[in-house]
C-alpha cells in the first residue's frame, strides 16, 4: 500500500489551489482532468504492483485548505507579524537550527508554521459542510475505477488532532471539546466514504508530530496530550466497523533535520489504541529506521496488521527491493509474518523530484514485497 498523495500535473495542481483559493476555474473541466489523471495513475498502481490503491488525492491542495473547504464555524483572517505561529511541525528543528530553516534549506512551510498568508480560526460551533466535496471524492474515485479489478481501494481523511494543527480555537472552553466537535463534524465524512465502499484510511500526522509543535510539553505531559487526540478520533470512528478502518501516521513530511522527533517508543501503546484494523507508520528513513525494535517489547494485537514504511518519500533514491526485503522479513520475525505488509513512509507522490521516481519507488517496494514472501512463505 501507499500512504495517499500521487504524482498530479502541475497546472492541474495550479488549478485545484486556484479553486481553493476561491478564484473562478472551469469546474467541469477540472472534473474530467481530474478523472482522467485518477483513471491514470489507478493504471500505474497496479502496474507497479500496488495492491491498495486510492485517487491519489488529487482534488485535495492541503490539509490546511481541507479544514476550510469542508469544516464550518470558522473564519478566515489576515494574518500579520504579531499572529502566532500555527503547525510548526518542525518547532523543536527550528529552535536548534535556525540559521537552516532561515536559509530555506528545507521543501515544506508547515515546517516553521510559515506556509499560509493568514489564520484560520474556529468563532462558533463547527459544523461539517463538506458534503458536496466528499461525494465528488467518491465519484471520481468510481469513474477512475470504471473497468478496473482492484485488490482493495481506500479513501484517506484526516483527524481533529491534525485539523487542531490549523485552526485557532476561539469559541470552545476546552480542549476536548473543541477536538471531539470536530471528530462530530469529521464523522460525516469518514462514514460517506465508508458507505461508498471504500476503506477509510485515517491520516494523522498530528500524533508523533505534535510533540515538535508543543516544546514546552515533557514526555508524560505529551502523551496525555496524544491519548486525549485518539480518543476524540475514536469517537468520531464510533459507528464505523474496525475492520473497514487503516490508520497511518509519520512525523510530518518535511524535508529537514527531524532530530527531535518524539521517539516511536514514547507514543507505540498510543498509537495502538487508535480503532483500526491496520497501522501504518513511517518506518525507512535515517532517523526511523532503527524502530523496528521497538515492536520487540510490545505484544502485537491479535488480527492486527502492521504496516512499517519500506520506502520513503525524504530521498530520491530507489530503495532496492533487497533492502525493501530485509525490512519486511524484520519486521515478519518480530510481529509474525500474516500480520505485515508493505508501505510507505508518507505520501510519496508530491514529495519526490519526478513521478518516474515515485513510480519506481512503489515498483521497488512490489519486487522487494515478493522477496519477502518467498523467504518467509516459501512461494
């Protein structure tokens, strides 16, 4: 499986922040570009040997513009010099290394909090108003998949710890009520996409990388933190079957130092109480991929899967299906071999310097899969 994001064209992805922006487009052209590239790239999964395969979230510019298209109660507000940063999923990196986020060596503004002009924030009670947009999800999706047998397909959405990265609460008297009106308002969603036939898979970088956003937290003070974000999440999945439910998380896809990542030890047993019937979780690159042993000292649930990134979307190197191999069949000896299966770190599609190298990447991942199976099911 992939985490979500594929590669799209560039004016395609021009015009989608265009509409995002509320600028006029020709929406029945976008419609059908967007359906032709999805029928595309649902060819190329599978060519490359992909058996969980999404739309490639293609009519999605970012988690920051989802809250605003598809959550109401909230406003929009020029931003200035004395507005507080939000979401800077890499706040801890940029106390350490300022002179390296200042020189612009890194490819993404969540990291400093920096990557919008203005501040969204929540001035009265939030309400779900993405109907339209989810359903034209789904339809596109279908249209794409006309014709097509696929193993498994799914639908990604985000959590209310990941919409809380965005939006400024200024109506709810705490916490947890702000985060579980927006797991309410998110439930709309997630079973819309349940309904239509379609895994849901979770997407929460909020869990692991909320700790680079909150320096001032300690380690028991942040996991108070992320458990009370799980259980807003799992009460917005209440009447959602667990099986019909995947979870991914990572540390946020930044390209930059990450040297202060909360340790996957810390958050493991958080992370395992989300509902889910799998867990996928970055798991390749230099500052992760020691976390196979973490799983040594957790007793894995039973039925559950477990899906550690294999490949990543930091480097544009291709993994080479040996080293794909290695990491399954690690991580097969720990948890047991029915219970793993391949994927990637984050979203690999809009991350890596061209969509050959995403397309070789997930081909990689595939070839270094069927390794795997040999060595651990002789076959």
């Amino acid at each position: 499986m992939h985490a979500g994001t594929l590669p799209r064209p560039q004016e395609m992805r021009e015009r989608v922040m265009a509409k995002s922006r509320g600028e006029q487009v020709d929406d029945a052209q976008l419609t059908a570009d967007i359906r032709r590239v999805i029928k595309e790239n649902i060819g190329l999964q599978l060519e490359n040997g992909i058996d969980s395969i999404n739309d490639g979230e293609l009519s999605k510019s970012s988690f920051s513009n989802y809250l605003r298209e598809r959550l109401g109660g909230i406003e929009i507000r020029p931003a200035d010099e004395n507005t507080p940063r939000m979401g800077a999923i890499g706040g801890r990196d940029l106390m350490y290394f300022p002179e390296y986020f200042e020189a612009g060596r890194y490819r993404a503004g969540a990291a400093t909090g920096q990557n919008r002009a203005d501040q969204t924030v929540c001035v009265g009670p939030i309400t779900y108003v993405g109907h339209a947009d989810v359903q034209a999800d789904i339809d596109n999706f279908k249209a794409g998949l006309e014709g097509v047998s696929a193993p498994e397909t799914f639908l990604p959405a985000i959590t209310p710890g990941t919409v809380e990265h965005w939006l400024k609460n200024e109506y709810y008297a705490t916490a947890e009520e702000f985060l579980y009106a927006i797991g309410d308002a998110l439930a709309i969603e997630y079973k819309a996409i349940v309904d239509a036939g379609f895994l849901l898979q979770i997407d929460d970088p909020d869990l692991p990388d909320a700790w680079q956003i909150h320096p001032e937290m300690d380690v028991p003070q942040y996991r108070a933190f992320a458990q009370l974000r799980v259980e807003a999440l799992n009460h917005a999945l209440r009447d959602i079957p667990e099986e019909s439910i995947r979870f991914h998380t990572c540390w946020g896809s930044y390209h930059g130092p990450h040297m202060f990542d909360i340790e996957l030890a810390d958050i493991a047993d958080i992370i395992l109480n989300v509902k889910a019937a799998g867990y996928s979780i970055e798991a390749s690159n230099p500052r992760h991929d020691h976390d196979w042993a973490v799983w040594k000292d957790i007793d894995w649930p039973d039925g559950k899967v477990l899906i550690p990134g294999v490949i990543g979307h930091a480097t544009d190197f291709i993994e080479h299906p040996e080293l794909v191999a290695q990491r399954l069949v690690r991580y097969a000896n720990i948890v047991g071999k029915e219970n793993v299966m391949a994927g990637t770190d984050c979203g690999i599609g809009s991350r890596v310097g061209h969509p050959n190298i995403c397309w070789s990447k997930f081909k990689a991942m595939s070839d270094g899969a069927a390794i795997a199976t040999r060595e651990l099911w002789g076959q």
